[in-house]
C-alpha cells in the first residue's frame, strides 16, 4: 500500500548491484533526461550516451517516464564514476510523495559501467513521473557519467527507447481541416492566439499548412521570435544543394526586412522569416494563396502576416514552386517542438476562425478539423492534447502533462458566419 506524505531515507551507499529481471525497464537518459537548472558556465550535456560531464552541484537533471500503474518500485542507475566518491540526491516526487535517497557512490572509478540500486520509491499515480538528480559533494571533480535509469516493477513503464532525438523534442501534432468537396481553393485564413505562458522556447505553431508548404510563428530564444513561410522543392532531398535547377523554388518578391534562403533536413526548399516581436494574448492573421500557371507548370504561392500593431497586411514572401500547378489542397495546422532541450516544457497554441476561398471569390468557414500525430506521438510519447476550448481549436504538446486526448478524433467548433474583411486589390 502506497501512502501520502513526505519520506526522507538515509544515506545509501550505492556498491550493492542492480539484479535486473524480467520486470526490470530501461530509461535510457539521452531519449528521455533534460538539464532543467544549472549555472550560466555549466558543462553538462545530454548526449545519445547519457548524462555527461556533469561537474555543478547547481546542475538539476530529470529524467521523465511513464506509469501504467501504481505500485512500489526498486531504482538503479548505470553509471561510472571517473575518479573518486561521488554523493548524488535523488528525488522522486510523486502526488503527495516526495521521496529523497542520498547516494554515495564509492569504488566505481575507472572506464567502466556498473549497474547499482539506489533506493525504492513509490510510484503513486498512473501517468507521467519525473526523478530527479542532484550532485552533493564530489572528491574527483565530476559526479558520474549516467547512461540508463532502471526501474524494476510488475507492471509497464513506457519511456523513448530509441530516436533520440525526435523523442527528446517531443510529440508534433496536427490538425487537419475537413475541407468542402470540388472547390478549387485560392486562399485560407487562419488565426493563432498563444496563451501567455505557452510561448516556449523552440515552439513552431504553423497556422496555414498545405500541400507544399507551411506559414507560422515560432521562438528562437529569449530574445528573436519570427514570422516563418517556407515552400518545398518537389525534388525529393534532404539538402538544398542536391535540387537540380529546374526543381528549384524561387523567389518571386518579398516583403522589407524579410530574410530569404534555403533550408533542408526535412525535406528542401526555400525558406523565408520576418524576426517580429509577436506576443501571447495576441490575435495574429495569416492568409495563404496559390496560383498555379499550367502554362508554365509551377505554382505561386504567397503568405501575408496581420498584426495589431502595424494595422494592414505585411507581405512575407512569393515563391514559384515548379513542376506542380495546384490550387491550395489538404490544409492542416500544427504545433511542434524544433529544439530536443525543450521537450520538457509544455507549450499550447488556439487557432480560431478558419475560412477558405475559392477561385470563385466565394468564401467557405471551415469548422471541422482530425487531431493527427507524427511518429513520436504514436510511438514514444503520449504529452498532447486537441480539440475545442470555446470557439477556437487548440492544440498542446510536450511538457510530460498527463491529460492526453487520443489521436484521430474529429473535433468541431462553433461557426461565427463572418467571413474575413480583406481588400485584396491593396495587399502588397
């Protein structure tokens, strides 16, 4: 039985080993441990061996997993300590639970790893846990390199066990918008409100994807946010310098201050950004057009940014996509996380008030949209979230919360019948 409350161990001398059963899981740190404190000239890094240098007793590192059940459970890490006795708090707060074992660890110095038992904890809720480590007092300038966190229990602990660097990044999911039938579509609107607290580090929210390309907003740091459309060469790499000319995107004009170029490891294309100082509780605009030329077999597409402090539509850029003439198909919107440091911090995104318009000039509301996922999402994580909240979709993603909606559900938010106000003889 698992009770509520505080308990606090004794010192633990970590030379017993780690007898590792059928009952026992691998964590392993470089797919699922994020620095979470440190000082600003910290040398500690998360690689695909583990925890490393890790040399500042200011240094906080978690290590998150997921519990199918509640139960007690025996802890061990696999560690090697370079040179002399090293002193490690571990920390496992759980509900009410929050339980502390100091671990000495002495006569573990050389090249080796070695497996050794740290202590039982409770794991008290089903859901998302997170442990926690420390360093007290070292003798030989580093407290260990840590590879693996093992848990030996009866019931399943799910974790990212490979992938690494996609799993440390976290889920990426999509809405897809259910689209009238037989419409050739020029152009879709779309609005993103970022609620103040969700605008983390690393955050990509796209308001307008289509075949071909995406249009959103994101943040770089603490100091750059931008304005980000990017168009996908047809010509299937990895590296922009690999696309024959005749598949090339080029660039048909910009708006000021917009930086253009390439970009690749995702597929390839051109790229262009407007660093803009967006900010949460703010209404931002987006509009999208394509237009294809069957003539020349390529496609046009342009993005235009509203924002409330400029008051009229900026231009972000043109680009002509070739051996393709389509009209704006499969629209979908998303968040992701571009940067595996932050896949430990939660992050949300509405988007609200979506409409297209058809060559027709006749405009439609879409109000039907398929939470979707990508492959960390179906595989190794399960921190995100869809649906409605009031008259907006939403979207949420990494953090390790536990309030998981499942995928593939369709979702549908009120119609406001009021078509977007745009002069299109005056966009720039």
């Amino acid at each position: 039985m698992i009770t509520s409350g505080v308990a606090f161990a004794r010192q633990v001398e970590a030379t017993s080993f780690f007898i590792i059963s059928l009952n026992a899981w691998t964590i392993p740190l470089a797919g699922n441990a994020f620095i979470t404190a440190c000082d600003p000239n910290h040398t500690e890094v998360i690689t695909d061996y583990g925890l490393g240098n890790w040399m500042s007793p200011e240094t906080v590192t978690n290590i998150y997993f997921h519990v199918s059940e509640s139960c007690e459970a025996q802890l061990a890490l696999r560690l090697k300590v370079p040179f002399g006795t090293s002193t490690i708090k571990v920390t496992l707060k759980c509900a009410d639970n929050v339980t502390h074992h100091e671990v000495i660890l002495k006569d573990l110095t050389g090249s080796e790893y070695h497996t050794v038992t740290i202590g039982n904890y409770p794991l008290c809720k089903v859901g998302y846990m997170k442990l926690e480590l420390k360093g007290v007092h070292t003798t030989g300038g580093f407290f260990a390199d840590v590879s693996d966190l093992m848990i030996q229990c009866l019931h399943e602990i799910r974790c990212v066990a490979d992938d690494f660097y996609f799993g440390r990044r976290g889920p990426s999911i999509h809405l897809k918008y259910q689209l009238p039938c037989n419409k050739n579509i020029s152009y879709f609107y779309n609005e993103i409100i970022v609620p103040q607290g969700e605008d983390a580090i690393g955050a990509y929210f796209c308001a307008a994807g289509f075949d071909g390309g995406y249009f959103g907003i994101q943040v770089n740091s603490t100091t750059e946010r931008r304005i980000l459309f990017s168009i996908w060469s047809p010509y299937n790499t990895d590296n922009p310098a690999c696309i024959p000319d005749e598949y090339k995107v080029r660039l048909s004009r910009k708006g000021d201050n917009v930086y253009v170029g390439e970009f690749g490891n995702e597929g390839s294309g051109g790229q262009s950004f407007l660093r803009y100082n967006w900010k949460p509780e703010t209404k931002y605009k987006f509009l999208v057009n394509a237009t294809p030329s069957p003539s020349d077999r390529h496609t046009q597409f342009t993005a235009w940014f509203w924002s409330p402090d400029q008051h009229h539509w900026m231009l972000i850029a043109s680009f002509v996509r070739p051996m393709d003439c389509l009209f704006l198909r499969n629209l979908y919107s998303f968040s992701e996380n571009f940067l595996p440091e932050t896949g430990h911090i939660c992050r949300m995104a509405r988007f609200g008030n979506q409409w297209i318009r058809d060559c027709h000039q006749n405009w439609h509301e879409i109000t039907a949209a398929q939470l979707t996922g990508d492959a960390t999402s179906e595989r190794n994580r399960q921190d995100f979230a869809g649906g409605v909240v009031e008259s907006d979709f939403y979207l949420k993603n990494c953090g390790f919360f536990n309030a998981t909606v499942e995928l593939n559900q369709n979702f549908e938010r009120c119609s406001n019948n009021t078509e977007p106000f745009i002069d299109f003889h005056t966009l720039p």
